[in-house]
C-alpha cells in the first residue's frame, strides 16, 4: 500500500492543487499554452502538497498526454481524479498515480455536481477498489457528507473519502452565515468527525475560496483540502504562486486558531 503523504505533524492541513483549467484554457484555442505541467510545477514552488487532475471521458480538460506527463515528471504526487469506467482503471493502473480518487461523472455536467453513491453502487466500486488497491495506488471516495456513504465507503476498502463541500460553498455565496451554510459546515464537521471513527482519512474539497475554506479548514479530522478552480480564476489576476501562498496561509491561520480543536468556526461571525 502506499504510503499516505507526510507534511509535518499528523494534524498538519495538506493542499493538494486541481490544474484542471489550466488544461481547459489551453484546449480552448488549441496547441501546448498554458501548459499544465508548468502549474505542477508552480504549485509546487508554492507549497502544495499534492497536485490532483481530473481526466475526464471526454477528455475536456486534461489529455492523457497530460496524466502521463504528469506522473513521469513531476515530485509531488498526483492525486488522479476519474470515473469509475473500464476505460479509466485500465489507464490508472498503466501510469500508476499515487492516488486515484473515484468521482461521479456525467457528460452533460458543467463540473461535477455532487458526491458519488458508494451505498448503491457497491457492486461496481467493489471491484475498482480491489484492482487500484492491489496496484499500490491510494483509493478515494468522493462522497457527499452522509453517515450512509461514509459506512459504504469504509465496507468497500476505500482507505480515504474526500467529503464534496459545494453544498456548503453554495450555501455560504447566496448569504454568510445563514442557517443554511451553518447547518451544511455542521455536516461537514460531523461527516469528518465519523470518518475519522472509521478508520478513514477524510479530505475535502469542490468551491472552496478563500472565503469559504477558513471554517472547513478549522475541522481538526480533516487531512486534505483539494481546491482548483478558484486557484486557477484568482491567478488570472494575482499570479498562480501568490494566489496559491495565500490560501496556504489562510488555511494555517485557521487550522492554527484556538476553535479549530472544537471542528470550526462561527460563520456568523466571519
């Protein structure tokens, strides 16, 4: 099994950077530029910890040009992010990430609209998670923040979950600190708090800004934020380092404050 990734203390928060739109701008006009690799190499200049990347059936954003160029020359580790499809499992167990995290997927889908079903689709994911397993490559769920999935994903062998936060981000963009963000940040914090009795190692991730990621940051059962989009709108205006240096440190600020042992802050008072 390989090993998970060490960054510090084992409560340290992990970033791992989605470059997905670079690769979606470059296939906008064609041709190599900007280049995904290149913000590989970025983040990692400033302070990720992981690089993720979502090869999708129609191949929107990334090429498999991409995930092998990808796995073969960068350091950091690539978290793959795919659909579980015969297609998808052949192409993970060529290139061998460090991890593959199983997405739900559908054509028609502008991103990626919500958790994957690991209690009704067991017997599909069943043998996926056997087969990247026993390839040496981490398996991960992205699964919505249910007490149901977070069982199906522990029966399945999964070792880590990764909880979808665009319930909460959304929550939060039509009004801070309503009932409804705060109801969706308590599902979260419970969701982590359960994995974590499980057995699982919980991640998060999908809307996440720099505005919404300080409560979700402050969850102490939580291990890994991936973020990507935001990353990659924001650099359009401030550059992909600095962008990527300030949600690092907004992360620690809150991972390091004193409500951050109690699984989160007060949106109500953000």
């Amino acid at each position: 099994m390989t090993p998970p990734l060490a960054r510090g203390p084992a409560r340290d928060l992990r970033l791992g950077v989605n470059i997905d739109h670079v690769a979606t701008i470059r296939n906008a006009r064609g041709g190599g530029h900007p280049d995904p690799l290149r913000a590989a190499r970025l983040a990692a200049s400033a302070g990720a910890d992981g690089i993720t990347a979502h090869l999708r059936e129609d191949r929107r954003h990334m090429t498999d040009r991409d995930i092998e160029r990808l796995v073969g020359e960068i350091e950091l580790p690539l978290n793959l992010e795919m659909a579980a499809t015969a297609e998808m499992l052949a192409i993970a167990l060529r290139h061998r990430p460090h991890a593959v995290c199983l997405v739900p997927e559908k054509r028609s889908e502008v991103t990626t609209e919500g958790g994957l079903d690991a209690a009704g689709g067991r017997l599909l994911l069943e043998p996926f998670v056997a087969e990247l397993s026993a390839a040496g490559i981490r398996v991960s769920l992205f699964i919505d923040p249910a007490p149901d999935q977070l069982e199906a994903a522990a029966r399945l062998g999964a070792p880590v979950v990764e909880l979808h936060t665009g319930a909460y981000c959304e929550a939060w963009l039509e009004q801070a600190g309503t009932r409804a963000a705060e109801r969706e940040l308590e599902r979260l914090r419970v969701a982590a708090a359960e994995a974590e009795a499980l057995g699982l190692e919980c991640h998060a991730g999908h809307g996440l800004t720099f505005e919404t990621v300080p409560p979700i940051a402050a969850i102490a059962t939580l291990v890994e934020l991936n973020i990507g989009h935001f990353l990659i709108g924001e650099a359009i205006f401030g550059g992909l380092e600095p962008t990527i240096r300030r949600m690092r440190a907004v992360m620690e600020a809150a991972r390091a404050a004193p409500q951050a042992a109690g699984g989160g802050g007060d949106l109500t008072r953000r």
